[in-house]
C-alpha cells in the first residue's frame, strides 16, 4: 500500500497515466477533507444505486393502480404512503431517480460541450467573431431560464424529450461565458504562439489545447447547475410541461399531490423530499469540486 501511494505521489512521474494518476488521486484526497462534498458525493452514488437497481429496490410497481389502498399514510407496507390510485409512493420515488438521472446527463452532455466550444472559439478568435457570439449569448442570459424553457416547451409541446431539449438550450451560456473568460488568460499564451508556429491551424489549437485547459472550470459549473437543471425539470413537470403521467416524475407527482396537500401531505412532501436532498447533494459536491479544481479556490481549502 505505501509502495503504490509513494509511486502516485511521485514528483517525478515516469509516464502519462503515472501523472494522470497522482493527479487524481491528490483531488480524491484533498475532496474526502471536506465533510460537504464526501456528503453531495455519497447522496449522489445513493442517485446512481438506486437507479441502476430501481426494479429489486422498489416494492411494488410504479405504474401498477391499486384504488382500494388510495392515499393510504406511511406505513411498514406503503414506506411513503400511496397515492390517489393507489400506487406505491415509495417506488415511484425510486423509479423517478432514473427520469432525474436522464434529464441531468443529457442536459449536461448537450449543454456544456455547446458553451464551452462557443466560448473557446469566441475568446480565440476575438473581433466580430467575439461580438456576435457573445451578443448571442447576452440575449440568452437577459431572460430567466425557466420562463426561457417554458417558451421553449410551448413551442415545442410537452414531453420529456422537448423538456430536455428546451432546459439545454437555456443552460449553454453560462459555460459559454466561463470558457470565454477562460481562454481570454491564454490566448496569447507563448505554448499557444509555439504551437501556431508549428503549423497547427486554428480548429487543432482549439480542440487539443484550449478546450481541455477549459474543462475543469466546466467540470465545477455543471456539478453546481445540476441542482438547477433539477429544480427546472421539476418546475416544468409541475406544470404539465415536462414528463406526461402516468411516468413517476418528481415535479409531476408534486403537481398531482398539491390537490391532497393539507390532509394527505405526504403525496406532494415525498418527491419535494427527493428533489431538495438530490439538489443539495450537487450543490455539496460541486463546491468540494470547485476548492479541488480552482486552483485560486485549492490554495484556501
């Protein structure tokens, strides 16, 4: 055990992946110091677990209607209670991790690597090209995102595929103005000269070398805008804008269960429950991350 943490935290890596290593493993280290961020981490692998394994850990079928147990209170056979038709709240809950889990990665997967080539190509490049990007990007960020996704959602109709659409179209200019302000520290770099004069042409400089010094930036905004994107989803299922029933949506079942809230509080209480524990475990996370990854944030921690 101390022979491979001695090879890791050796000042002198021999290889690539001897650096990349210590590196990470250096991250790991200094992220299980802050008490927050081991909570975000551990709230966000119980997210992933119970996704991955949502069929032999919920009790009972989402779907599945029973009327002669409706709103039935938390009990040892119903730990959440049920709902007005008599469905298992509990595994809905459970089930609704995999629709939460969906949205996040597929909003982040279109989103950040949108904003983050937009912004390296406008802070590159500078002039019109900066202009007119970033003209784009300031008319984006003018208006509040959920009234921007709920344009988006009206026009496109509801479901949770235009919801996804729509919530990733209003996230992409924040990280574009994170890798904006990023790649202006370096554009006229001496590596990013001596790699011009070797003959590599603008597109090459952008994606191997000005796209992966922006990455730990975007890495830390999209752990923070994960809680967002949740509330947002949540507010467009809400709605009716997002996830159509009978699907075990979170902001879906809040919506169903407002009608029962002051005698059956807890149709509506359970999935806000989840929601406001899965959104404070990004936020804990991305914090850690971002005293990790900031090098301004790393020398305070």
């Amino acid at each position: 055990m101390g022979t491979a943490k001695s090879w890791l935290l050796d000042d002198s890596p021999a290889s690539r992946l001897q650096a990349s290593l210590g590196r990470s493993y250096r991250m790991a280290r200094m992220l299980m110091r802050n008490p927050l961020a081991v909570v975000g981490a551990l709230i966000l692998l119980t997210l992933l677990v119970t996704a991955a394994f949502a069929p032999w850990i919920a009790p009972y079928s989402p779907l599945g209607q029973d009327l002669g147990a409706r709103l039935l209170p938390p009990s040892a056979a119903h730990w959440m209670g049920t709902d007005e038709l008599g469905r298992d709240i509990f595994s809905r809950v459970v089930y609704g991790a995999r629709i939460t889990l969906m949205i996040v990665v597929l909003v982040a997967v279109i989103a950040a690597p949108l904003g983050l080539l937009i912004g390296a190509i406008a802070g590159y490049f500078g002039g019109w090209v900066d202009r007119l990007l970033m003209g784009l990007t300031d008319v984006f960020l003018s208006m509040p995102k959920l009234i921007l996704a709920l344009a988006f959602v009206a026009a496109l109709g509801p479901g949770i595929e235009n919801a996804i659409i729509a919530i990733a179209i209003t996230s992409w200019p924040a990280y574009a103005r994170i890798a904006r302000a990023e790649t202006l520290t370096f554009r006229n770099a001496e590596f990013i000269a001596a790699t011009r004069l070797l003959g590599a042409s603008h597109g090459r400089i952008i994606v191997r070398h000005v796209l992966p010094l922006c990455t730990s930036s975007m890495i830390v905004r999209v752990t923070l805008d994960m809680a967002g994107i949740i509330l947002t989803a949540a507010g467009l299922g809400f709605l009716g804008l997002g996830a159509q029933p009978p699907l075990p949506e979170w902001g879906a079942m809040i919506s169903r269960g407002r009608t029962f809230i002051l005698d059956q509080w807890w149709v509506a209480t359970m999935p806000g429950f989840a929601i406001i524990i899965v959104s404070l475990g990004f936020c804990f996370l991305g914090d850690g991350l971002r005293d990790v990854l900031d090098p301004k944030q790393g020398g305070k921690s």
